[in-house]
C-alpha cells in the first residue's frame, strides 16, 4: 500500500559509482528522517540539487523491507545556511 507524504529536507548523497559520481540520493529532514529517494518519477532530477533544501510530495514505498519515497513533485527551497548565528 502506498501513502502519500509531503516534506521538508536536505537532498544528500547515499551512493556512488565507481567513478565517484553521485548515483542515489536521500532526503534528511529535520525531524530526523531520512527517506531514500525511488530513482523513478522525479528521483533522478535531485542529484543535481545535492545539498539543496526541498519541499517533495510523493509517495512511501516499501523496497526489500525498507521505505523510500517516490517523488512526483519538488520545489526548491534554498540552500541550507552553513552557520546560524544566535543573537
């Protein structure tokens, strides 16, 4: 069965060729989640937005036993600030 989900993250990197080129993405959310991205919909388009914040709708699926989303729809969100300053 499959659920709709919409969130909030980071697009991270979560493996590689043997050439070091990025070939699978996660999305790390601020709540501590962490969601495999499906490489189909629009899955392949996020690892060219690596560190990037986004908001992504899709759908959780279950792979051998472990959840990822397939994402439909994404919108770019900005780059995470690298240091917050505290007043």
């Amino acid at each position: 069965m499959e659920n709709m989900i919409r969130i909030n993250g980071i697009v991270i990197p979560i493996d590689w060729d043997p050439g070091g080129e990025v070939v699978a993405v996660a999305i790390a959310t601020y709540d501590e989640g962490f969601y495999p991205v499906a490489l189909n919909a629009k899955g392949p388009e996020l690892i060219a937005h690596l560190r990037k914040t986004i908001q992504a709708d899709g759908q959780i699926e279950t792979r051998d036993g472990r959840p990822t989303i397939r994402v439909d729809r994404y919108t770019l969100l900005g780059v995470p600030p690298l240091k917050r300053q505290y007043p």
